[in-house]
C-alpha cells in the first residue's frame, strides 16, 4: 500500500487532543504511519510540496517532529513540470493551489491513496479525473480494518 499524507495529516498527532474526532483521527493517522514503518508491503510517499510546506510552520518543536515523520517517507517526489502541469489541470476543477500540488504530486508517485484531512477538498478531488483514490484517514483505516 502506497499512501501519501498531507502535512495536515502528519500533524494530527500533535493537535490539541481535548476533541473526541481529533483523538480518533489521530490514532487512525498513527496506525496508518505505524503501518508503513513496520509492513514490508506499505510505504510513505514523501514529496518537496511536503518539505516546503512543514519548512513554512512557526512552531520550532512541531516543524522538527513534522520533519522527523516525513524523513520515515521511503520515497521523495520532487516536483517536476509534470506535477506542475497536472496540477493546474486540478486546479480547473476549482481545487485550491497547495491542494492541488498534493493530489498532482500523489498521482505522480503512483499512490494508492493520498490521504486527506479536508473534507471540501476530498469532495473537489472526486469531481476531478484523478486517478487515485482521495480519503479521509479515519475513513480510509476502517476500511483497511474491515479487510483484513
């Protein structure tokens, strides 16, 4: 299983964890982390969209955890005109810029599933003809629980 995760993803475990939905999502983000770590036929896919955008966080500790979890990514996507050119074409389906370099930069990687923590852009995504699956963490673990 080949899973990309969004910085928002990534930083879930170090949310306040006083919400109820926070504390499931954090634990369904963790598992699917542990996952690849420890499962020969799981992998993290890293990217530069990452590295960039956990470079932009203000909080010194979270952005060096942040960089901790991303170093586990087995593989680096670097950004290419082929990512550029695949985003703007998401981005006529009115999905946002970063968001779009994320859902480009999965596909790119081959993903089987890029991992998503906004609604709005899982509903944009699947208006769009991307050609991986777009899911919510929790969402995504139940089903990987159910098929086991």
């Amino acid at each position: 299983m080949r899973i990309y995760m969004d910085v928002c993803c990534l930083s879930r475990p170090f949310d306040d964890q006083s919400q109820d939905k926070v504390r499931v999502e954090t634990e369904a983000v963790v598992s699917l982390l542990k996952r690849c770590d420890t499962e020969d036929d799981w992998s993290l896919i890293g990217s530069d969209i990452i590295t960039l955008e956990i470079s932009k966080n203000p909080d010194n500790v979270k952005r060096q955890k942040l960089l901790l979890l991303h170093e586990g990514a087995t593989e680096r996507i670097k950004h290419n005109e082929i990512i550029k050119t695949r985003a703007e074409e998401f981005s006529a389906y009115n999905v946002k810029s970063i968001d779009s370099i994320h859902l480009a930069t999965a596909e790119y990687a081959d993903a089987d599933v890029l991992i998503y923590m906004d609604v709005k852009f899982i509903k944009a995504a699947s208006r769009t003809d991307v050609k991986i699956r777009v899911s919510n963490p929790l969402t995504y673990y139940l089903e990987v629980l159910e098929n086991e």
